[in-house]
C-alpha cells in the first residue's frame, strides 16, 4: 500500500535535488523572498527538495519565526531584574513561561492570536484559537484550567460584525465548554479598524506540580519518536506562512480551506491521556502541533535536544492518502502532539493510548547525527541541520520611523474640537451622558457572550466576568489561587504606542491586584499591521519598548506571548493593539475581591487622582473623535495603588474593588451598582474642588491609577490611615444606599438602577438577537 | 482506577458517620463534571469512588453519579455512544435490580440515562439554540427519591444551568404520566432556559432510584464557587439525601 501511495508523486528525494539543481520551485507561492530562497540554498549547498522548501517556508514565515519583530522582542529578555526572575522557572522560548506559586506549585499561561483565520471562518477560526493554546499549556506539563477571550470586532451595526461574533463566540464556547475548562474572562472592543481584520486571542492558563514541568526537546539516542492524536489530514495546510503572513488582498484566489478544522472532543481526551503519561514520566520531550504541523514539532524538538532525529514519513496516520510528503509536513490538522518517549518506556506509552482510545504512530527516534532526517519509503527527502530551520530563520531590521501624521494626530486632542461641542453640564444631560456611555458597545454588558461560555466547570472558579479579573483556585486544601486580565487600549496605542503599550499593561496589573491578587508575571499578544510599513513598524518597536520598561518598573516579567503582524486591509492597518495578560497570585482565593458593591451603608472610596483626560476615550469615540494624547502613565502610582488593593484585600479592609478604565468613574459606578443591583449616593464636590475638575471630566475622564472601594464602617478608620500612610490620594465620595435602587451623583439627575440596567444590558441582544 | 482531586487533597469530609457510603462517578471519554460531582461527594461527607466506562464489574459502590460533559464528544446524539459502555449495563441492570441501585444522571449524565431507558423522554438542542451557563432557580416537585428527601416539596434552589442540548421532549402521553404519577422531580422556575416541555428540569423512574436533570447541583455545593446568591450551596442536598439514605434513617 505504501509503494502504491509512493508511486503517486514524484518524490523528490535530497539525491535528486543534488543532481537537478535547476528545477525550478514554487518558493513565491509558499511566501519566501529571493533573499530568503538564496539563503536557504546556502544554508543546504543545493536547493532544498520540495519537503525542505515546504518545511522552510512555514518556519521561516513571519508567524513562526518572529523575523520582523526578534531584534525588538530581545528586549523582554534583557530588561529583566534578578528580583524578577526569582519566581520565573521556565522563561521565554518554550511552548509557555512558567512562574513559581509556592507551596510546590507552578503555573503557566500564554496569549496568542487566531485572528486571521477567525475572520475567513469564525467558529473554527475561533474554536481552533482555543484548541492551540490549551496544547501550549498541555506541553508544559500543566493541566489546563481556564481559558480566557480578548476579542475585537468591526463596528457593531457593520453588517458583517454579527457573522464574526456569532462565528468566534460560538467556536470558543463550542470548544472551550467541550474541553472543560471555564472561560473567566476576557475583552469585547468594536472598532471600525477591527472590521476587515478582527482579532480573536485567546489565552489559557495551567498548573502543576513542580516536578511535572515539561519541555519540548529530543535528546537521547535511541529514544522513539511518536505522533499521537488525531490523523493527519489536508486542513490547514500553510495555514501559518500563508494566511497569517500576508495581508487579505481581493485579487489573489481565495485561501479558504487553509483554516483549521476542530474537534474538540479529541482535545479534551488528549489532555487526559497527556497528563496519565506525564504522571507515570513516560515521556522524555513533548510538543504540541500547532502552526507549521510536523515540520515545526521535529524541528524544534531535534533542534532544543543534543542531537538529531530520524523519521519515516509514511508512518504518518492520514486522514487523507492523497497528502503529498510536503503537505504531511505543512499541514496543520489540529488535536495531535509529538513526543519523545524512551525504549523502556514504548510499552507503557502504549497502554495509556490503548486506554484512552488514542492514535498513535512511532515516526522514528532520536540520533547523535545532529541532522534532521526525514524519509519516505526509506528514500530521504529532509536533510537538514535543525537548528537552521527553527532557529536560524532570517532575522530582519525593518526601517521604522515615526509617522509624519503623528504630530498632527496628538495636537488634536477632544477638549474644544467640533466634537466637543455641546459638552454635558446640566443634571439632566448628564444623567443622559452616563446611560448613554454605559450602552455603548464598548462599555455595554457583556454577558450575551459570557453566558455562552462554562464559567463553572472544574469547580474551582472564585471569580470571573464581570469582575475585573478571573480568579481560579489551584489548591482546594489551602485556598492558593491566581487571578488573571487582559487589557489593551488601541486607541490609546494609536496616539501614543510607548505609553499605549504601557497603559495596557497598568490597566491587566491593576484589574489583577483590584481582585486581591499580587501580579507576577506578564504574557502578550502583540497585534499589529504590516511591518513592511514603516509606520507600523514604529508603532510595534514603541510598543515593545515602552512595555519592557514598564515591566521592569513594575517588577512583573514577560514569560512568553506572540506576534501577530500584518493585521490590516489593504493599506489600513488596525490600531496597533498590544494584548496585554496579567497573572497574579492570591494566597488564598477566599479573599478575593469582587467588583460589586453589597451593605448598605458602606463607605465608597475613591482612590487616586482625576485630571482632565479625554483624549482617546470611550466618550471622545462616542462622540467620533480620536485625537490628542492618552492619559498620563504613573507606574509608580500602579504599584502603590495596587499595594493598597492587594493589602485591603488580605486584611479585610474593602468588600469590593473596581478599577477604574475605559468610561472612568462613571462607567466603574454604574457597574458597581448593577453588579448586585445596590445603589449609592455620591457626592463628588469635593474632589472636583481638590483635582480642579468640572462634573463632567470627573465622570469621564480616564485619568489612570484609580480605583473604587467599598468600605465597611468598622474597617474605615484602618482603611484611610493605610491610605494616609502611604501618601495615596484617597477621597470618601459616597456610601453605599441599598434603599434607593437608584445611583444617585450630586448634579447628576438620579438614574434608577433598572433604567441603567436595560440600558446596559440592552445593547448585545438588539444588534446579535 | 484511583483519582486523585484535579489539584490539592480531598478536603476532609465533614460528617464522619456517612463517609462509610461509597458513590461511584463514572468516567466517559469526554465526561468534563466527573471532578466536580466527585468533590460534590466529598463534601456532602461521603466517599467518592472513580469508575471508568470500560470497566465490566460495577465496583462496590452504593450509589452512582453520571456527571456532565461531551462524553463522546456528543458525537451522533449527547448520551448515545456512551449507552453502550460495558459499565452501563452493569449501571443499567443494578438500577433496575431489587436493590434499586442509586442512580444520578445530572446534565450529559442525564442524557445517557434517557439513552439507556432508564428514564423516558430525550434533550435536544435548546430552543434558542446556543450553549447557556445561567443560575438557575429549580422547584423540588418530589422529595421522596433517593436525591431529594433533604428538600422540602415544593422548595426552590438555586443551580447552574449549562448546555447546549437541554430541552426535554417526551410524547404528551409520557408527559402526562410523568406528571399523573408525580416523576417530574424539578421544574424551572421563572425562566425556562431551553423550551423544555411543561417546564420539565428533571424527572425520576417510577422507584424513586434514578434521577436525571440538566442544571448541575454539583456546582451548588461549596460557597464562593457556585451561585452568588443563596450562599451558593443549595445543590448539596442531593448529596447529603442519597447518603443518609444509605447510612439510613434521618439526621
């Protein structure tokens, strides 16, 4: 059968390509450069085969070697502090960072993109988001306990923003809630720039005992190699080069079938059986398949280990026999691991596949050759020096410059433009002010897609939305948990992608220590456009920069992430969009912090201060304005506020904790509120007299470093002398009224809860039903 | 096959005289609750024993939990694979035994236990047709089965609901024996989250053993992990009801 299957191509072996070094080959089509295609021949001493050029041409694609963005990324890696790599056990380069918990306990977490493919076909596109992640956090050792969804779509009335949010939603629910892990969080942004390109993240998050860390590497000869999972099959096929690496252009033929197709249910059965085999320490190296499929697994895995590795091609399980030994290589079907399993062990290996009805095929094994050896009918067709195709991709220094519109975006600013005009001052119009940013799509509720999502499988779920962050048990004896946000602001990005960059990061690091938690480590997905644009090359090297620093100054490291580049249609760009995943940890989870205000009578607190920043926010974008510059980064503050939080916290001192962001304190106020559905009176004259403020950009604004507390009596006096202590701005700007059913603000006209209720419920159903 | 908790040690269960009596939760490729109904029986004070679907002894268990999931990926039909498991029919036989073996069916469990016969009717896809995770209140219309003697008739708790094929459908004759011979165990109330007919969240078999539902009261067990209100802990009962009965007599 296999000769049968040999005899329909003509495979084209490394002796063949030797003895026709002129045989013309489609490197275009699969997305390399001239300069990329010459060095490949230099790297070989002959042009590559067609398996070689498949190999080299997903690898060295944008998604998988980071070739424009590697010069910049170093900087996650040198801005670092011993204080901060104290809890790091496994940094950047692996499938995940891994942080230490205490206790013998370790957690790893990761943010990638799946955008691409969730805009030509949204639920897989979605779904498969998910699937890839989680076999990130599986390969570490770690099982799978959360996920979570940043996502951004075009404007919400845009006819083709209900296919994509019903496709995405319904695929991270389809696939999430089949793989038992509860979604805890997330983001939902529309955005005009977002409509050709949406971006759908998705993040998971994972533990384990220290001494189950894993690692993708082949070392050992003699070690047997083996896929297992599903089959291989003809989805997805250059998938990563391909879709993720070029822009959506209307005159080239459709990619359609590139996008990945998923099953869950042989996920979830492979998280299990992965974590019977790392239980019983069956398996020396493991790696999941993700983009670039087998040619990425081998090469890596021979790559990270000491030697080299010898495969037998045909000894792959298809789904489809017509798949050429180039298209084995490329494809990217999904629910598949590779590993690297010693001889002693083959037959242990075997019985935990047996057991959980899992497919599995030995490939080959491990040599001293320092040679990447793959076969086909015993014929060799891959012939290379591993390190070259998974790591010594081509590294670019793409020209960059600050954009000549940037100076005149940033003199633009909101207060005084033709925007501006008719501000909200009277009780009336404010009232009307606050239920209108309360409904708009950004700040609007958000449970149309949460409730779509499993928030309580694994039973260990302390807190998720609407709360500022998710928060997970991890150990149900001693109640040690971690807390976990996403957050970035691609307005703010866009006027100012350093700071933009470092106000995502604040935004994740405070909403993480709003819920109690001490932030300790950093991931992200960085979503930009072409970098062959020079503007767009800018806003990424900014964006880098500007984030490494502010890891630094907040002490919390990147332990891993992704790049998502040429994110745009045609020309345009999105907003560059810095994904930022904060992970924290709570020593015990019973502590946490929700975001909704409960007792009657409870004092509210306003922490930090307020200054006149309208600039890039959720009321400039109501009213269709973006210009000027986003508000003002204190990191230092970050830090102090976020002491406060997390102390409060741990000594009981506040029953509830909501940071204020997009939309400012009247968006945190009416969300408090409907939280439980409990009122409060607010008076804030003092305030606007201490920050020189009017009522408007007291509510609006979205000065950064602040947050809402809500105080009981017996804890007050404890509560402003912490406060006072460490010389943090704090103000007593309400009580909580559970009366009134209503929020009522001096000089604002009370708005009853109900009334804010359907107005902020109301805005997902009418548009998605 | 042993178990052990997804993440730490069992917490130590808190009445002593019902941790003698061993409840089974079945594994199915799949099952995703199986930790959870586990943690459930636990907590309720009992002791939780894991079984595997290809197992061809029923162990020594004095009841059965069949939790919630995707077993099968609900490939086909939700249930409809795992019908067949080898365990089933030793589930299915036990159940029907004179010693009217125990048996919990909650969510996908519940489905199965349709597929096996052991409870009439069948779930499609609710009527809205998207997955829902909501709290969920229920009505007790029968506290006289095996899961539901610690609930006062006509009590109502709050549970998580999730799922995506939730609607109970049965013939109007089976309906209406169901409700002549007071088998219909829950009742949504309020909200009926997926069309069920007659507003149907769970039923019982004529002897008062097998009980399946949708909602999950293995998520109601343990404050600040399930329902944010009614201290979040309404779902224990079925546990706690199954126990005593087993240990006998009342509390």
């Amino acid at each position: 059968m296999t000769t049968e299957t040999n005899k329909k191509f003509n495979i084209d072996t490394v002796e063949n390509a030797a003895n026709t070094p002129d045989t013309e080959l489609p490197w275009a089509e699969l997305g390399l450069k001239q300069n990329e295609f010459d060095e490949i021949v230099k790297v070989l001493g002959r042009r590559p085969t067609g398996a070689e050029l498949a190999m080299y041409s997903v690898m060295w694609s944008e998604h998988c070697s980071y070739k424009s963005s590697k010069n910049h990324l170093r900087q996650f890696g040198q801005k670092v502090t011993e204080e901060m790599k104290k809890d790091m056990l496994v940094g950047i380069g692996e499938n995940a960072g891994v942080t230490n918990l205490g206790d013998g306990w370790a957690v790893t977490f990761k943010i990638e993109s799946h955008n691409s493919p969730s805009f030509v076909e949204p639920y897989q596109g979605a779904a498969t988001g998910i699937g890839g992640i989680v076999r990130d956090i599986i390969s570490m050792g770690a099982r799978p306990v959360a996920v979570m969804d940043p996502l951004r779509f075009g404007e919400i009335d845009h006819p083709d923003t209900a296919r994509v949010m019903h496709g995405a939603v319904a695929g991270i629910g389809g696939y999430g809630n089949s793989l038992g892990l509860p979604n805890i969080g997330g983001e939902m942004v529309f955005d005009a720039v977002y409509q050709g390109n949406p971006l759908v993240n998705a993040l998971a998050v994972g533990v384990m005992r220290h001494e189950d860390i894993r690692l993708a590497n082949a070392s050992g000869k003699g070690n047997k190699v083996v896929l297992f999972g599903a089959r291989t099959g003809g989805d997805g096929i250059g998938g990563a080069s391909v879709l993720a690496s070029e822009s959506f252009d209307d005159t080239k033929p459709s990619k359609r079938p590139a996008v990945q197709v998923g099953d869950p249910f042989a996920e979830k059965v492979l998280i299990e059986c992965c974590l019977e085999l790392f239980k019983g320490s069956l398996v020396e190296g493991i790696q999941d398949l993700g983009a670039a499929g087998i040619s990425c697994a081998t090469s890596e895995l021979a790559s990270n280990g000491d030697g080299g590795m010898q495969v037998e091609l045909t000894s792959v399980l298809l789904r489809d026999p017509t798949l050429t030994p180039g298209e084995i290589l490329m494809s990217e079907s999904q629910e598949r691991m590779m590993a690297v399993v010693t001889p002693e062990n083959v037959e242990a290996f075997e019985a935990v596949m047996d057991k959980w009805a899992v497919e599995y095929a030995w490939l080959g094994e491990v040599t001293d050759t320092g040679r990447l050896i793959i076969t086909w009918e015993g014929e060799v067709i891959v012939d290379v020096d591993p390190r070259t195709v998974a790591h010594d991709g081509p590294v670019y220094d793409r020209p960059y410059a600050r954009p000549s519109w940037q100076d005149a975006l940033q003199a633009d600013t909101f207060t005084g433009s033709v925007q501006d005009a008719g501000r909200p001052s009277a009780p009336s119009e404010l009232a009307a002010a606050v239920t209108e940013l309360v409904a708009s799509p950004n700040m609007c509720d958000k449970s149309w897609i949460t409730k779509q999502y499993d928030r309580y499988v694994g039973g260990n779920t302390a807190m998720a939305f609407p709360d500022d962050a998710g928060v997970v048990r991890v150990d149900e004896e001693t109640g040690l948990g971690v807390a976990l946000a996403t957050d970035a602001n691609g307005r703010y990005t866009y006027l100012d992608p350093y700071n933009g960059a470092q106000l995502a990061l604040a935004e994740a690091y405070r909403n993480v220590a709003t819920s109690g938690a001490v932030p300790m480590a950093v991931s992200d997905c960085l979503n930009f456009g072409s970098p062959e644009d020079p503007d767009v090359m800018w806003q990424l090297a900014e964006s880098i920069r500007g984030l490494s620093d502010a890891c630094m100054e907040l002490g919390v490291p990147v332990t891993g992430g992704n790049v998502s580049l040429y994110n745009q249609t045609g020309t345009t760009p999105i907003h560059p969009s810095p994904v930022v995943a904060v992970l924290g940890k709570l020593d015990d989870v019973a502590r946490r912090t929700p975001s909704g205000w409960k007792e009657d009578g409870q004092a509210i607190y306003l922490l930090g201060t307020t200054a006149a920043e309208l600039d890039g926010s959720e009321w400039a974008k109501l009213r269709g304005h973006l210009g000027g510059l986003p508000p003002r980064v204190d990191l230092a503050a970050e830090r102090q506020l976020g002491e406060i939080l997390i102390n409060a916290s741990r000594d009981g001192m506040v029953d509830s904790a909501h940071d204020l962001s997009e939309g400012g304190l009247a968006a945190a106020l009416v969300e408090s509120a409907l939280r439980y559905g409990v009122g409060a009176r607010i008076a804030l004259e003092e305030l606007l007299e201490r920050d020189g403020v009017d009522l408007f950009t007291a509510l609006f604004s979205e000065s950064q470093a602040r947050a809402i507390v809500s105080v009981p009596r017996s804890e007050e006096v404890r509560f402003k002398d912490m406060c006072t202590a460490r010389g943090f701005a704090h103000l007593r700007i309400g009580v909580v009224d559970a009366a009134s059913n209503a929020l009522e603000i001096n000089g604002v006209e009370a708005m009853s809860l109900d009334a804010l209720r359907e107005a902020h419920e109301g805005t997902l159903p009418k548009y998605f039903g | 096959m042993t178990e052990l908790p997804l993440i730490g040690d069992a917490p130590v269960a808190a009445e002593s005289r019902l941790n003698g009596a061993k409840i089974g939760v079945v594994t199915f490729p799949g099952t995703l609750d199986d930790r959870d109904a586990a943690r459930a029986v636990r907590l309720a004070g009992g002791t939780a024993v894991a079984l595997w679907h290809a197992d061809t002894e029923l162990a020594d268990v004095d009841a059965v939990v069949i939790p919630g999931g995707f077993s099968y990926g609900d490939y086909l039909r939700a249930g409809a694979i795992s019908r067949f498991a080898p365990l089933m029919s030793k589930i299915i036989d036990a159940a029907n035994s004179d010693a009217k073996l125990p048996v919990l069916g909650i969510c996908n469990g519940f489905q199965i236990l349709t597929e096996s016969h052991l409870l009439p009717g069948s779930m499609i896809k609710n009527d809205h047709l998207k997955f829902l995770c909501r709290d969920q209140v229920l009505r007790v219309e029968n506290n006289t089965t095996a899961w539901t003697t610690d609930y006062e008739a006509g009590q109502e708790i709050l549970v998580p609901l999730k799922n995506q094929d939730g609607q109970y459908i049965a013939d109007e004759k089976t309906l209406d024996a169901l409700e002549a011979e007071g088998r219909v165990a829950f009742r949504y109330v309020g909200f009926n989250p997926n069309g069920s007919r007659r507003d149907i969240a769970g039923i019982t078999n004529a002897a008062g053993n097998v009980v399946g539902l949708m909602p999950h009261p293995e998520h109601a067990v343990e404050p600040g992990f399930g329902p944010e209100s009614n201290a979040g802990t309404d779902g224990l009962g079925f546990f706690t009801s199954v126990l005593n009965k087993i240990v006998g007599g009342a509390k």
